[in-house]
C-alpha cells in the first residue's frame, strides 16, 4: 500500500509519518509534499493508494488542488476546523484527523479506508469540496471612538496585536487569519497580518529577517519572526 502526506509543517508531517508507520508498518510513503503547486505536479506521475491531504498549505488551502486535476484517489483530510465542518466531512463520507493527529483518530481513519478501498467509484471530490471552500471575510466592522463603520478588506493595510486585543478588531490574529484570503494576507509574527499589496519595501534585518515597511505606518516595527521567514520568502514568490 503506498500513500502520500500533503502537509506543509515538518513536524506534523514527521508525526503523521511515525503514526502510519507504528500502525502499518508495510506502508510505503511515496512523497511528503508541502504545497499545492507541487501537489497538482506530483499527482500528474505518483500514484498512490491513499492521500493524506492538510487543508491549509503555505500557498493556499488545498481544495484549490481539484480544480486543476482530476483525483480519484481515497483522502483522508487533516485539519483543524471547526466542528461544522467537521460534520461535514463526516456526512460525506470524508474522513478526517483533527491536528494534532492521535493514535486513535489514525487507527479510525485507516479501518475506515480498508473497508471502503474494495469500492469501485470515488465520490465526486470536487462537488463534495466545493460545499467547503472558506468564504473569505470581504469586510470587517470596526469601532472609531463612538461610531462604527464597516471596512472593506481592501482598504486594510495590516492587522495589529497588542496584548488581549487586535486593531482592526478584537479578535486573535490565529482566528483572523482563517477569515483572510492566504493569497493576500499573512502573519509575519505575532503582532502583525500584513497585507501584499500594502507592502512598499522589505528591509533585511538580522538573523535573516525581514522589516517589512507599509504604505501605512506600523505602529512598531514590523518584523518577520524567524520561524515564518521561509514560508514568508514563498508566499511573496506566489508559491
């Protein structure tokens, strides 16, 4: 049996590989694949018999992998959503593993795959998926001293956060980045969401990181952490 893990964190994918592993320890991993440009490639050659699909890649979420190729292949997704669309999942037949994956949540994942493997028709993943893209806030309403006004996402720079709120909104910028578009958005650090077509100029800063400087000033400086630095470098790259 060969599968396949389309995950874009090394550690998740590490974990995941140990768990198939301890469970079916005749499986063959063929690939792990970190984005969803060289996901669509690979599955043009690889044929594996089961694909182990996270959700939210660095260069955008998954689902957009079935609008460029055809796939017939059992997946079983690996995700951190919410328990309505996790029921979803589940009424489609879809299974899924909540991150970070257990054992137990593995082990009911692979039985359900064996059960279903004799099955000759695949269900039809892009109708299935199409029910599930995020819809992408297009707005936010905001609090300017005594009044309220309702934003376009368009006219936003970055979002800033400082201490228990987050200016646009009183939101952690962990639950804004599931509302924002990835293509247009990303967390920098753990103060700033930073938009692409807002960035003027990127300054290098030490330990190989970035300053980003907006058309709009940041409120402090605005600093690409260590950690998200490489995925930063792909995300302008359009990877």
């Amino acid at each position: 049996m060969k599968y396949l893990i389309i995950e874009d964190e090394e550690l998740a994918a590490d974990r995941l590989r140990v768990l198939v592993q301890k469970q079916r320890p005749d499986w063959e991993l063929l690939q792990v694949i970190p984005t969803v440009r060289q996901a669509v490639k690979s599955l043009s050659g690889l044929k594996p018999d089961l694909i182990f699909l996270d959700i939210h890649l660095s260069d955008g979420n998954s689902f957009s992998i079935f609008d460029q190729i055809i796939i017939d292949i059992p997946i079983i997704f690996t995700t951190a959503y919410d328990s309505y669309a996790l029921k979803a999942f589940e009424l489609n037949s879809i299974d899924y593993l909540l991150k970070p994956v257990n054992e137990a949540d593995l082990k009911r994942g692979i039985e359900k795959f064996e059960n279903r493997s004799g099955h000759s028709a695949e269900p039809d993943w892009k109708k299935i998926l199409s029910d599930l893209k995020p819809s992408y806030k297009d707005r936010f309403m905001v609090s300017t001293g005594s009044r309220i006004k309702s934003l376009p996402v368009d006219e936003i720079s970055f979002f800033f956060a400082q201490g228990k709120h987050t200016f646009i909104i009183d939101q952690s910028l962990t639950q804004l980045n599931d509302l924002l578009n990835p293509k247009k958005f990303f967390q920098i650090n753990r103060q700033y969401i930073v938009c692409f077509d807002c960035i003027e100029e990127m300054i290098p800063y030490s330990k190989s990181r970035l300053k980003i400087i907006t058309k709009v000033d940041t409120p402090t400086e605005a600093i690409v952490s260590v950690d998200r630095a490489p995925k930063f470098k792909k995300w302008l790259e359009g990877e």
